[in-house]
C-alpha cells in the first residue's frame, strides 16, 4: 500500500462531495464492506506487536465495535495494511498524519488565521523548506506553512505562556516539526494550546471540581499532552480505539514517563473508578464510559471526531457526556458530510444534529482561528 494513499482522514468531509455520482455514493454507503472483524480475522499478524494484538482483540469483541463507525473502520483497515507492510514503530508516524495534522490548505481553511496576522511584520529564520519525514515535498511545504502561521497566532495570544511547558517533551527527531525561536515547534502543540484556551474557557464555569477530564478520540494524544503539561493534578481518561490508542498511550509514556499511563479497557465495570483513582492516564475502550461515575469529570471532550459517526453513536456519546460530566467542549467542521453516507450532512448551527439539548448552558459556540472551516463549542450541563 503507497503511503500517498493513507491519508483519508479529511475525504468527503466538507459538504459531503456534490461531484460524486449518485451510484458512487450509494456503493461507499450500502455496498462498500467495513467489516474489521472479517480483515482482521485474515491478515498475516507478523508486524502486529503482541501489545496491540492483545488491544485489536479486545476491541474486535467488545460493545465498542458497535460505537465505531464506518469512516473509521475503513480507516482502520488501511492502518493495519501500512503496519503489517512496514510493521508498527514505522507505520505509527505516518499514521500520525491521519490526527489533526494538516499538508494541505485552501481559503477555507486559514482565512480567519491570515486575517489574525495579516499586520503583523515577521522575521522569518526558519527552514521552511525541510522535507518532513514520511511528507510528500509538497505536503512538507503545505505543512510547514501551516505551522509557522499557526505559531504567530498563538504566540500572540494569552496562552503562549504555557509554550514552553510543551516544547520541553518534544525530543523526537521523528515528529514533524520546525525550529523556530530555538524551540522545536509542532502544529500537535498549537493546535493544542488554541484548544486548551477554550477548554480553560468552559472549566472556568464548573463549580467543586474534581480534576478530571475525559476524552473520546484522542488521535496520537496532542491535547492530552498539552494538557497534562499544564494541569499537573489531574485524572485523564481517554476512550479510543486500536491502532490510535495503543499510539496515544505510547506517546504519553514518553511524553511523561514519571506518570502512570495505563490501559483498562480489559477491567470490569465495578474496577473502572479504582482503576481511574490509580492512574494519571487510564486508556478505556468508548462503551465504558456508561459505566463511568455519573459527574465524576469536570469536562468532556470530542475533538474533530463526531462529524465522522454515524447519528446514533453520537447520540450515545452526548447522552453518557451529560451524564458522567459536568461539562462538555467539541470541535466539529461546520459543515459535514457524514462520510461513507448516502448525502447525509451535518451542521453546528442546527442543534438536532448533534444532539445539543436547550437546557444546557451555552459558554460559545465560534469559528475557529485556524481551522477557519471549524467550529467549536463549550457547554455546561
């Protein structure tokens, strides 16, 4: 499998295409096969490590495969093709591209982040041109665009503080990355703080606090380590699916070796809260969050993932959030075509399609500086 070919993360996703022909879409939606089950049951395993084998086959027989939607078991799929031709330590990179990591860019995408600096007079001592590893020259430029933008905007703003606190567990030579200022900077750690800031927006609202935060669909872990940076007594569970979770774990364990990060994804309802009290980060699979405490978390999380499900597993999720949390922040395109979907789209502005309830209490709900075709909202319950 090509790696050019790896990248579907953003395929479909904005106002689902009109180019497509009708018969197109009706066989991506009722004729395509997703069943993971069924590929995974026949893949030679030779490159899958014992550790993720163990995770897949946990997954593959628990409720949560229920929670996982087409999108992302076609993406799936394609991830364990690249594993099993290169094996995991270096498929786990190119992966990493499928999270929130942009090669690309249109007007739609940073028109209110070139509008935040337009003014602005910079001093560009930066190799724009490094070839990224695992990047297409041409996604390597893209990329570093995107990076040095994203670095004026955020250093311009509040949380900027807490840039250093981040950059301090950037050590790999892997991660793409430039260097500006003297600091390996990521598009990971800015995009994080960006988010952080809002997070931090909502928190401000929740009242006899337990710090702890919960998130679904962590990616590589990005916003987990920027929050763990800055936040240092806090409880982190994050609910996700293999490869990504096995990804994000070993991540975390580098990114902060003096914490307990560890799985629970095989431990028993009644275990879940010891398991949480344990750990700094506790990895669980996406169906055990019905049995997580009801508002033992100060917030919830969805970042960029539930414009990729299908309407009832979001129901599902947002009706847990509300339960186990107090408080619940999600980032989502403003407009989506439900990939693998026969023309189902979904919208920020219509409360309906993502399950928002009128008696919850709106903190925002705003365009993103960068992506521009982003929203995100934060909610106390």
């Amino acid at each position: 499998m090509a790696e050019a070919n790896i990248n579907l993360r953003y395929e479909n996703m904005e106002l689902q295409s009109k180019t497509k022909s009708l018969w197109s879409s009706f066989k991506n939606a009722y004729l395509k096969s997703y069943n993971l089950k069924k590929f995974y049951k026949k893949i030679d395993k030779k490159n899958i490590p014992s550790e993720l084998n163990e995770t897949f086959n946990h997954f593959l027989n628990s409720q949560s495969y229920e929670w996982c939607s087409n999108f992302w078991k076609r993406l799936v799929i394609n991830h364990l093709k690249l594993i099993t031709s290169k094996n995991f330590d270096k498929s786990d990179t190119i992966i990493g591209k499928e999270f929130f990591t942009f090669t690309y860019f249109n007007d739609s995408l940073i028109r209110d982040a070139c509008k935040f600096i337009e003014n602005n007079e910079i001093n560009l001592k930066v190799n724009i041109f490094k070839k990224q590893q695992n990047f297409s020259y041409e996604e390597s430029i893209n990329h570093n665009i995107l990076l040095y933008l994203l670095y004026e905007i955020v250093r311009n703003k509040d949380v900027f503080k807490y840039f250093d606190e981040l950059v301090k567990k950037n050590k790999s030579k892997n991660i793409p990355a430039l260097q500006i200022d003297n600091k390996i900077v990521s598009q990971d750690d800015l995009n994080s703080l960006l988010e952080f800031e809002k997070i931090t927006a909502v928190l401000e609202y929740v009242k006899n606090q337990n710090n702890r935060i919960l998130e679904i669909g962590s990616g590589s872990g990005r916003t987990a380590k920027a929050i763990l940076s800055i936040k240092k007594d806090i409880k982190y569970v994050i609910a996700d699916i293999p490869p990504a979770i096995n990804i994000s774990h070993n991540n975390l364990k580098k990114f902060f070796p003096e914490k307990k990060v560890n799985f629970a994804y095989n431990k028993n309802p009644e275990e879940l809260d010891t398991e949480i009290m344990k750990n700094d980060v506790t990895y669980i699979f996406p169906h055990q969050i019905e049995s997580l405490t009801k508002k033992s978390f100060d917030i919830a999380l969805a970042i960029d993932c539930l414009h990729e499900m299908e309407k009832k597993i979001v129901k599902k999720y947002i009706h847990n959030f509300e339960n186990i949390s107090k408080s619940f922040y999600f980032k989502v395109w403003e407009y989506a075509g439900l990939p693998n979907s026969f023309y189902k789209y979904y919208s920020i502005h219509k409360k309906e399609d993502y399950f928002i309830q009128d008696h919850w209490n709106e903190i925002f709900k705003e365009r993103c500086i960068f992506p521009s075709n982003y929203y995100q909202a934060g909610y106390i319950f």
